[in-house]
C-alpha cells in the first residue's frame, strides 16, 4: 500500500468570496473578457503540476497558447490576468508564453 503524506489541517471557515487577508477580493466586470472567450472553444488549467508547483495553462482544444508558473507572492487574480493578458498575446499576435518547460 502507498503511503500518502497528510496535508496539514486548515481552516475552511472561510468563504470562497473572501481571500486569505480577509476583505473581499476586487475584480472587474469582465476583467477576464479574454478567459471568458476561450472557455466557450478551449479550456483553462489551474492548479500544481510537480515538481514545477502552481501553473495556469490555457488551450485552444489544440495548441498550448499559454503556460505560465505562478510568480512567488503572486495571488490567482494576478495569476489569472496575467493569463488573460497571454491568452490575448497569443491569439493577436501569435506570441505563445511558456514558463513551465525547461529551456535547452
């Protein structure tokens, strides 16, 4: 049998509208206008691949258009526009962002 390691309790009190310090998070009215588009033909990816830790990636249904790493003290909403602002990138300009695969 495979050993699993515990994940350290944590308090799940809080409500999902309310961030780690407290006070509601501030997000535009379609600041993800970006995101909000390609969800209707692609899909988006939030969440920790190992070993590279929290990732965000974005795809058409069939290219990679955007990878990126969380940034140390990055929240998900910078997180998320940062990935708005690469999905844009890469659909206008053809410019595709990946920072999660190691450079030869």
């Amino acid at each position: 049998m495979e050993n699993r390691r515990k994940r350290p309790a944590q308090n799940r009190a809080r409500n999902i509208g309310q961030n780690a310090g407290g006070e509601a998070p501030t997000v535009a009215a379609g600041a993800f206008r970006n995101l909000a588009e390609l969800i209707e033909y692609g899909e988006i990816t939030v969440g920790v691949l190992n070993p590279v830790g929290c990732v965000a990636i974005a795809t058409d249904g069939h290219n990679s258009l955007a990878m990126l790493q969380r940034r140390r003290g990055e929240t998900l909403i910078q997180l998320l526009t940062r990935l708005d602002s690469a999905v844009d990138k890469a659909l206008t300009e053809e410019v595709f962002i990946d920072e999660i695969n190691a450079k030869s």
